[in-house]
C-alpha cells in the first residue's frame, strides 16, 4: 500500500465521488481498489505516470444552509460556517500530502467554496483546485472567477466525461512528496494500534507501556508527526505504531470517525502485527469492519482486541458468544486471536504482547517443500479438484517462496481451474497442520507442463 494520501475535499454536490471515482478507476491509472467488507467505497488505491497514492473521498463538508450560488466573490461567511467547516476538514487536512479542493462549474463561485478555501489556505499542504462539471466550453471559461479563491491555477475538469483529469493528475503527482522509506529498526517487529476513535488506544499503549521489560526511547515514524515508541520484550526489540492521536484536544466530532482511516491506513501499510481494538461494550460495527477489510488487503497479521471487557455484564457463556459474534462480523478473519481485556484496569493486557509476538513467529514460519507436497498429495485425494468443460484441475509440485506473508505457489495444468471455494480448501487444509494463527497465507497458482 503507498503511504500518500491525496484528500478530495469540498462542499457537498460538487461532484467529489464522481471525481473520486475517475481517479481510481480509470483502466491506465487503477491499480486496485482498497476494500473493505461493506459497500462504502471512501478508499482507493491509483497509479499516474508510475507514482501510486491513496485518494480519499472525505464526503461533502457541512457549511450548514445551502449556500446560493453567486457570481461575486462574497465576505466569509458566520462564524458558525467557518466552525463546521474546520472541524470536518481538520482531519483530513492533518494527514493528508495533497489536497484537492473540488468546486462546481455549473454553480460558479458560492460562499461554501469561500469557507473551504478560508481554511484550507492557511495550511502547509499543497492545494489544487479542481473546478468539476466545466464540460463545455462556456463553463471552462468561467472557472477563470475561482482565481479569487486564492488557491493558484483552478483547474477544469469533467469527472463525468474525464475531461481535463490527465492535467489535474500530473499536477497531483507533481505535488505528491517522495515515498518515505521504511523503519530502520533491524529485526523489530513493528506493530500497530488500530481502530475507531474511543476504543481505548491511547489507553492501551499506556498500558503496555506500563508492563515494558525495556524501553528503549521514542523514535519519529514515518508520517509526519506521529511517534512510534521502541521498546524490547523478553529481548525481542518491538516498535509500538500508534494511531491513538487522531482526535486532537477532543474537538473532532464523533462524526468524523471515517476520517480517521486515514491515519490507520498509514499504520497498517507500517506494521508486520495490528492490534485491531474494538469496543466489547459496542460490539463491532460497520467501521471495524472497515478497518478490517483493509488489514486483510494489506495481508497483514492481526489480532483482535475486545477492549473494555470490564463494562460488560457477564456470565460463564459470556466470552465465548462475544468470540461467535466477533468472527461472524469479521467473517474473513476467522483465524485470527481475539483477546478481552481492559486496558482501564489492565486486566489481560500483559498477554497483548506475547499474543503479537507469537503470530508475528506464525508469519515468518516456513512449510519444507517435501512437508507441503504431502499435504497437497492428501488434500487431493480427500477431495478431488474441480473440472470445467470436461477439464480437471492438475497439481504438479508445491513450494513456499516467501514468509511474511507466507506466500505459496502450486503448479498446476490450468490455472483458470482453481475456484475460490477450492483455494479456501487448500489454505484450511494448510492450516490444519501449520496452524499459521493470526496470519494470512498468500496462494498463488502457475501453470506448468508435466513432465
């Protein structure tokens, strides 16, 4: 996953998705969608001219009344606008490397627009000014009135019709800073604290840091501002990601929770383990599910954390219908821990580490060739591979290639053959010897000519 982040922000209805949408899914640029387990599509992955970045759909900023559309550059708004405002673009302003300010062709310049670019000039990051459904020329030309918006050249485009995205592109790439290279901490399993906003991160790495064996120092991350801490477990170096500070001073409103995947798609791309916290009191919601879909693209080793086991009333069937509940939510996962603790009276939380610890060893687990061969010979004969068209599935050899993800390769006569339902035969079958918990397995399949 690339670490940079180009936010879409602008007033509702000026066309952000349908821009967003073109950006990502265009055949040249897409490299692939970032999924996650629901429908709600605010991330994805795109590529221009070989640099690849996240775009982020923030949603429309909520100025409150319907702002008129006017053709005067008009005084900023009340003070109320200009506070809604910020506290919808705060976050992705923060983690963002570019901006893109999205404004309406159709509409001209409004007092929405005004608030927007308000903010957004006084940060640091690169703004570019994008002005959407400017698909004739009359509307290309009158884009020339966003000038007073202060923000450098406005841009028109037609995200519907693509018209003018291969300019803003190559001004997005332009502005983009250069990949940040990875930790140098030899041999430190980095690991990562992940979830909504108030599931008790800042908590629980008070917590673990509280049960240290040795800290070492805080060290700068990756990303601008956060800070990782370094520390050693039973002699094994560790580096703690945080994401605990996505709600400054508490002023985000808890509306914007989907915002701070942002911070947390940064985290995961950094971590070999995530600890994926949810409320046990909430149970796990749409945005756990979220964060989870992006952990499992990412193929990144995971265990889950039921926090604030302490506020739930319970009996001796308890943990073991929250366990069902959590898996059945989290239906891709089903291998991995999940642990109940509470990092408010640290009841469990010195299991956290060794829990990670001992995936992060399941990760880096090797299968001998002859070992794996023989599996394959027995899941074979178990249950037959699938045909098509008078067509069987073959399997020649097997290999494990790489760790960390353990990655396999089978060859086979065909691989058009292999169904989804027979991959997830052979990885249960993979698991029910090497039990590789809390880590996802990577198969791929070549075709090879018997000899």
């Amino acid at each position: 996953m690339p670490s940079r982040i180009v936010a879409l922000v602008g007033r509702p209805n000026v066309g952000k998705s349908t821009l967003f949408n073109r950006l990502i899914g265009r055949q040249e640029a897409i490299v692939e969608d970032i999924p996650g387990t629901t429908r709600d599509r605010l991330y994805g992955e795109a590529e221009w001219n070989d640099q690849r970045f996240i775009v982020v759909d923030t949603g429309g900023l909520e100025v409150g009344p319907e702002s008129e559309p006017r053709r005067e550059v008009v005084s900023v708004a009340s003070s109320a606008y200009v506070g809604q405002i910020r506290a919808q673009a705060e976050v992705a302003i923060e983690e963002a490397d570019v901006i893109v300010m999205v404004a309406d062709a159709r509409d001209g310049l409004t007092a929405g627009d005004e608030e927007v670019a308000a903010v957004l000039r006084r940060t640091n990051k690169p703004v570019i000014l994008a002005v959407n459904k400017a698909d004739n020329e009359a509307r290309a030309e009158s884009v020339y009135e966003f000038y007073q918006l202060g923000l450098d050249t406005p841009y028109p485009v037609s995200a519907l019709h693509g018209l003018g995205i291969g300019d803003l592109l190559d001004r997005i790439v332009s502005e983009l800073p250069a990949e940040e290279p990875a930790p140098a901490e030899t041999g430190a399993v980095r690991i990562a604290l992940v979830g909504r906003p108030n599931v008790g991160k800042s908590a629980l790495l008070n917590a673990l840091l509280g049960e240290e064996r040795a800290i070492v120092s805080d060290i700068p991350g990756t990303t601008r501002d956060a800070i990782d801490t370094y520390l050693e477990w039973d002699g094994q170096p560790i580096v703690l990601v945080d994401t605990a500070g996505i709600r400054r001073r508490g002023k985000i409103d808890p509306g914007l929770e989907k915002y701070s995947v942002m911070r947390t798609l940064r985290a995961i791309a950094r971590a070999d383990v995530v600890l994926l916290l949810i409320d046990a009191a909430q149970g796990v919601t749409a945005q756990d599910a979220h964060v989870a879909g992006y952990i499992l693209a990412e193929q990144k080793s995971v265990v889950v954390i039921a926090n604030k086991w302490d506020l739930v009333v319970k009996d001796t069937y308890t943990m073991n219908e929250y366990v069902a509940k959590i898996r059945a939510a989290l239906r891709f996962l089903d291998y991995v821990p999940v642990l109940f603790i509470s990092a408010k009276t640290r009841q469990r939380v010195h299991t956290v580490l060794p829990t990670a610890l001992r995936v992060y060893a399941q990760r880096t687990a090797r299968i001998p060739t002859s070992e794996l061969n023989k599996i394959m010979a027995d899941a074979v004969a178990r249950h037959s591979p699938p045909s098509k068209a008078g067509k069987r599935l073959k399997f020649y050899y097997a290999a494990q290639v790489d760790v960390n993800p353990p990655t396999f390769v089978f060859f086979v006569n065909d691989s058009r053959l292999v169904h989804f339902s027979y991959m997830r035969y052979i990885e249960n079958q993979l698991r029910a010897q090497y039990q590789f918990e809390g880590t996802p397995l990577k198969l791929l399949f070549r075709e090879h000519e018997a000899e």
